[in-house]
C-alpha cells in the first residue's frame, strides 16, 4: 500500500484548527481536520502519530486514515473537508417526453396472451416501437417509480 505524507501549510494547519476548535461544522468535517492534524509531518514537528494510534485515537478505522490522507495529497484540503454531491456518471435515457409515452404505454392493454405488463415487456415495447434504441426493465421501473405507476398492480379501492 502507497504511503502519503501529510504536509500542511501554515494557513492550512490554522484552518484545520479552527474546524476541530470552535464552531459548528458537520462530524465527518472535524473527524477529517482531526485525522490531518495528526498526520501532519511539516517542519517543527518531529514525532508524528502513527496510523493504527490515529484510528484508536478517532474512533475510524485505519483505512479512513488512510483515504483521508490519500485523498488530501491527490486533491487538496477543500475536497478533502467538503463532501462534494455525487455525479450522475451517465445521461438518463428517459426523458419528459419518453416518459409520458412510457406511461401511456402502461396504461394500455397488456399484450395478447398476457394479463399484464411486465417491466421486460415495457422496456421490450419500448425498442419494438422504436421510441428508444435500447432501455433495461430497470429503467424502466425507476421511471415508473418516479411517477407512482404500477403497471397491472391490483387498485386500490
């Protein structure tokens, strides 16, 4: 495993101290200042926390030490402190236009010699009627969960 060596500036040691000295700041934000604090090997420092005592210290495990500081080498203190909003990795395949078409679709008649339908069928019918070029059933149902669709479900009454 890569070591990474946790080296602060002056103005980001103060930064990290505040964090874990005063003020309101999110559990993770203070546990993350605290976890480079201790790991920090800049200048007047001569002895350093090893991990495994850093963990105990903190109450994480050893690998949260160790992606902390792994993750302030390779990106900086900002990203490190901050949890950023999770990215949608790939374009969403349903749009406004396909959705109501998916859910016209829903509401219909089931296939001959079927009693519903099924989300296979759905995404199936989907591609047959070339509205898309390919879509899993699984798109399909997060689409019809969206707009609290339940094709061939029992009603409510």
């Amino acid at each position: 495993m890569e070591h990474y060596k946790v080296t602060l500036s002056e103005p980001e040691r103060a930064e990290l101290q505040g964090i874990a000295g005063k003020g309101t700041h999110a559990a993770s934000k203070v546990i993350n200042a605290l976890i480079l604090l201790n790991c920090d090997q800049s200048g007047g420092r001569t002895e350093r926390a090893r991990t495994c005592d850093i963990a105990t210290m903190l109450c994480v495990s050893e690998r949260k030490v160790d992606r902390i500081k792994k993750k302030f080498v390779l990106e900086g203190l900002d990203l490190t402190l901050n949890r950023q909003p999770s990215r949608c990795e790939y374009d969403l395949k349903i749009d406004g236009r396909l959705e109501a078409q998916l859910l016209a679709l829903s509401c219909s008649a089931p296939p001959e010699g079927q009693a519903r339908w099924s989300l296979r069928l759905l995404a199936d019918r989907l591609v047959e009627l070339e509205y898309i070029d390919t879509v899993s059933h699984e798109t399909v149902r997060r689409a019809l969960k969206k707009t609290n669709s339940n094709p061939g479900g029992k009603s409510a009454g």
